[in-house]
C-alpha cells in the first residue's frame, strides 16, 4: 500500500470510499468556523479523516468552562486563542495535512475573502447574527454549508445551499429562520447550558455529513433538518423547502453584504425595533420589492428628490396602509419620530408578511450621510 493511505487504511477498505474517495478527502479544502463544543470534534475527525486543508476560524481563547465539552484543549491552553492552538493540537494529530488558523471573528469584511479559498463550510458558531452572516456569504460564493447547533440535551443538523430539488433553489439557513428568533426563545449555552458530550455527537454528525458530501457518497442531510435529544434518543428528520419570503432581506451581491449589520439586524427582529441606518437605507433604495413611505405632511423640507417614494402622511397611514404593496415597507421622515409610530401601524396591519422599517434619523440625517 502506498505510504500516503497507510494512516487511513481502514477506511479505505469501505468500497464507498477507497482509493479514489480518499484522493477526494486529501484534496478536499473544509473551513470550520468556531473552534468550540462543536468545532473541536469535528475538527478531530476531519483532520484524521484526512481532510487535505483544513481552515480554522476562531477569534475566541480557551476558558475554563469550555474544557467539559471543547475536548482539543488542555487546562494549560487556559487564555490562548482557540484556531491557534486547534491547529496545533491537530497539526501533531495528522502531519500529512496542511491546517490554517485564522485567530479571528468573521465578519463582513472578511467573511467572503476567507470562506472563497475554501470548498465547504462547516458552521460550528453558537449565535444567530453570525449563522445568518455565514450563510449569507455561502449563498453568495455557492459553497454548501454544514450546519450545527446544540442547546442543553438537543441539537440539530442540516446541510444549507447544496444540490436543490428540481427546479428548486438549495435551501439555506434563511428557509429554516426566515427572521431571527424572538429574544429569549432560544438560548445559547452559555444562558442554558449544554450536556458535555452533546457536542460531540452534533459535531461528529457535522464532519461525517461534510465526508459524505465531498466523497459523493450515501445520502446526506441536503435540504433536511435532523434533530437528536440526547434524553430520550429520539431522531427526527425534517424535510426543509424554500420559503418564499426569506430572501427579502438577505444581501443580493457583495457590495451589500458589506454593508449588512448582522448584529443590529438580529437585535432589531428579536426586539420588534423598526429603525435601519442610512447604509441599510441605501442598499434597499433600488430593490424592486421595497416600498419607501414619506409620511410627513406636505410642505416640509427638505424635499426627498433621489428615491422614488409614496407620500402618505401620519394620520392618513392607518386609512391608507392596507393598500401598499411591496414585501419591505420603509417610512421615514423628518427626524425619525413620526416613522417609529408609522412602521409601528404598519407592522400591526401586516405582522410577518412584510418587513417593515423606520429611517434611524429621518431624512434630515440621511442626507448629512450622503
């Protein structure tokens, strides 16, 4: 046997993998965002599964709270960044493989450079501003994404933006969470804590999902949601479809994913604030499927000449509002005030079935922005 497969002998004996699927393995590129309870088992297999390069997106240090669960560390990691020292760790684990670390937060401004350089993307992250970011810039490189989570006894699966249904497009993380969860519905573990070995089940389930996607082999979880309660050894499998409006307010191209603010976007859908700043503003001033409402009364200046607008004032919205079209619906004003209580009447004519913000600043401010 060659020398290069002597350490994955075997799996190599698996007629679904062999040779050829372990060529597959060893030019694969897998880029773990989070080096945490999930990230750390993964990363474990995935590297002896040999993975040919591994990135590791961490900007976290190792605590003592993690060590119950996060199982790459030792108490004398204690204080060091988590993708430095996982490369480390992994690096004596599997010599044959090339592992990168990237001792830092992904944000907009470097998500779409880093995830590019790789093939796959596993979501090993523990917030939801952050999993919409991830999937957000997946969906725009055309790169699947494995997705995981966990929270006390139960966690979840599913792989995001692979191979669709026909003329489907491929789900993605916005068709299972078209709006962010509502403020203390859902917590993370550090609020509701988590069993220690949860997160290696869920993860292990997160590296066998990415071999089997990279290989080509059995039947992995495209478009399904695989939920496991490690109380009662229960196993669900849900099928996922598009949802029709989750794309409303997702970044169309790269431009407005910079501009996105991941963390105000989360926090304003969990707490029903209405307000988006002017680089919001501006990246949905020409979407087709926005409908911008001035509703100040006539006369008042400054005029709002560059963007196609309706003008509704206050006190004719709650007559008017049933007839607006548009999935986004946007009022503003001259300070902001009046365009709070506006999208407050819009969103109890409407609800869910259409976004609705408020101008943060009225157009006064919005203009000093320009």
């Amino acid at each position: 046997m060659d020398s290069k497969y002597q350490r994955y002998e075997r799996q190599l004996l698996l007629k679904e993998i062999g040779t050829a699927g372990q060529d597959k393995l060893l030019q694969a590129k897998v880029l773990v965002i989070g080096a945490g309870g999930l990230g750390c088992p993964a990363l474990q297999y995935l590297a002896a599964a040999g993975i040919g390069k591994i990135g590791i997106a961490d900007g976290d240090t190792v605590s003592l709270n993690n060590l119950h669960r996060q199982i790459l560390y030792a108490t004398h990691h204690i204080g060091h960044n988590k993708a430095t020292t996982a490369a480390t760790v992994l690096q004596q684990l599997n010599t044959g493989i090339e592992i990168i670390a990237w001792p830092q937060r992904l944000t907009n401004s470097n998500a779409l450079k880093i995830i590019q350089a790789y093939d796959l993307v596993i979501d090993a992250t523990d917030n939801f501003s952050t999993r919409y970011m991830i999937n957000d810039a997946c969906v725009l490189l055309n790169k699947p994404l494995v997705y995981g989570a966990i929270s006390q006894f139960e966690g979840q699966v599913a792989i995001f933006n692979s191979t669709g249904d026909g003329n489907n497009r491929p789900v993605n993380y916005r068709d299972l969470f078209p709006e962010p969860p509502q403020n203390n519905t859902l917590l993370n573990c550090a609020e509701a804590g988590v069993l220690g070995v949860l997160p290696g089940i869920i993860g292990c389930m997160q590296a066998s999902e990415a071999i089997k996607l990279i290989i080509g082999m059995g039947k992995p979880l495209t478009n399904c949601l695989l939920t496991y309660n490690a109380l009662t050894n229960q196993l669900y499998q849900f099928d996922l479809t598009p949802h029709t409006e989750a794309w409303i307010t997702a970044p169309k191209d790269a431009a407005s994913f910079l501009q996105m603010d991941y963390d105000w976007f989360c926090a304003a859908n969990a707490s029903q604030t209405f307000e988006i700043d002017t680089n919001r503003f501006n990246s949905l001033l020409h979407n087709p499927s926005v409908t911008i409402i001035d509703v100040r009364e006539p006369g008042e200046i400054p005029l709002a000449e560059a963007f196609e607008h309706l003008h509704i004032p206050l006190a004719q919205l709650p007559a008017r509002a049933s007839s607006l079209t548009g999935d986004i619906l946007i009022a503003f004003c001259q300070s902001g005030t009046r365009s709070n209580k506006a999208a407050q009447l819009l969103f109890d004519t409407f609800g869910t079935t259409k976004v609705i913000y408020s101008l943060q600043g009225g157009i006064i401010h919005w203009q000093q922005q320009q």
